[in-house]
C-alpha cells in the first residue's frame, strides 16, 4: 500500500506514544527502571532501521513513490516483520516525520553547546544541517501535505509541537537574549526563513549556488546587529 494512501486518526501527541509499541513486558520492565531486555533493544533497532529507511525512499523516490514494500526492502526485512512494528503506512510516516524533527532538533543542540553563539557559526552551522538528506526528505513531505488531506493531518500538529519544542529550546540555549524575546524570536524566524528558502531554491533550480555565500554574509550581518550588546558596567567617574 502507497504511504499517499495512509489514514489519519491520531493526535500528535498519541504519535510518540504510537512510536514506542513496546510490549507489555518491555513496558513493565521499563516502569520498574529494568535494564531493557535484548528483545526490546533488538526491537527498537528493528523500528530504527525501518524509519531510516522510510527517510531514504522519500529522499529517492518521493513521496508519493514510497510504498510499504519498497520501505521493508530498503530496510532488508520482510513486509511482514515491518508490519509487526508498524500496523499501516500511516504509523510508519508519523514516527518518520517525529524522527526527522528530532534529529534537526538535536542538530541544533550540537550547534549551540559549542558555546560559541557567534552569528557566523551559528548559520553556518544550520545551513550545513539543512543541506543533508534529511531536510530533502521533509521538504517533500511538507508539499505532498499541500494536497493531500490525510498527511496534512499528520504533519501538521507535528509541525506546531516541533515549533513549540524549538522554541523552548532556543530560550534555554540563548539566556543572552532573555531580555529581547520579540527580537530574539525574529532574529529565529528569519535565519530559518531565508536558509530553508535557499536551500529549497538550490533543490530546484531557482538560485544560482553563487549566491549562497554572500546571502550567507548578509543574514549574518543582520542577526549580528540584532544581538543585544552586554552591559556595559558604570565607572566611578561616569557615576559622578
């Protein structure tokens, strides 16, 4: 069956919980803070390689070209063993589009526990993880949604978690810009704006790869100007 045929019922949030299926032994292992038994890792590796994979076939085939089968043979297990982890093309593409976004989250982490909150290696680090599989494959995703109701609704709520969870992350990430959350929150929006904008105009023809480093250096330019400037402490002879 097509994923572009998938049905959507569930919430967001019952998306993650969908993404564990873990047995009622590996739950109950789990609740009593057991160390998890070889079946639930192998178990977990197994629905690693199937989502990886389902990641794989939309970067190479699309979305609407990705099928279960296509998906268990990439992954190298049979369509039933997929089915025993995944009921539908719809549980697959939802812990699909949960991985994608937590992947990018974790990108972001990486970026920015460096410690160097410096407007060039702050872009420059977003634009090398937007320039990965990964962004190609949700990229595809977002516009199949456009016309197609049923991945809409599985998108879509995921799209506003992930936004929610970006946005807490970055406040806890940035303690600088504490005092200016309006800027701080522009400051976000037009870095992944214009970065997500060229990167899908280099995907499809309508910019020159030349323009990308000056485009670079003028986003950088303008978030360096939007940084709030520390302080400066009051000396005894400007005090009086």
């Amino acid at each position: 069956m097509a994923l572009a045929a998938i049905r959507s019922t569930a919430s967001a949030r019952a998306i993650r919980n969908d993404s564990s299926a873990a047995t009622p032994a590996t739950t109950t292992a789990a609740t009593a803070g057991a160390t998890p038994t070889q079946q639930a890792l192998k178990s977990a590796q197994t629905r690693a390689r199937l989502i990886e994979a389902t990641i794989r076939c939309i970067v190479k085939l699309g979305y609407s070209g990705t099928t279960t089968p296509q998906v268990a043979a990439e992954a190298g297990l049979s369509r039933g063993a997929m089915l025993h982890h995944f009921e539908n093309g719809e549980a697959l593409i939802k812990a699909a589009i949960v991985e994608l976004h937590d992947k990018r989250l974790r990108a972001f982490r990486r970026a920015v526990d460096t410690g160097n909150h410096d407007p060039r290696t702050l872009v420059r680090a977003y634009w090398r993880q937007i320039s990965k599989p990964t962004f190609i494959a949700f990229h595809e995703l977002a516009l199949a949604s456009r016309t197609n109701p049923g991945l809409a609704r599985i998108l879509q709520p995921l799209q506003v978690e992930f936004r929610d969870r970006f946005n807490a992350q970055a406040d806890v990430l940035f303690p600088e810009w504490q005092g200016q959350p309006e800027q701080f929150r522009f400051a976000i929006t037009l870095s992944q704006t214009m970065l997500e904008g060229m990167a899908i105009g280099l995907l499809t023809g309508g910019m020159d790869e030349a323009m990308v480093e000056p485009l670079l250096v003028s986003l950088e330019a303008q978030i360096r100007a939007m940084v709030p400037k520390a302080d400066t402490p009051v000396t005894q002879d400007q005090a009086v």
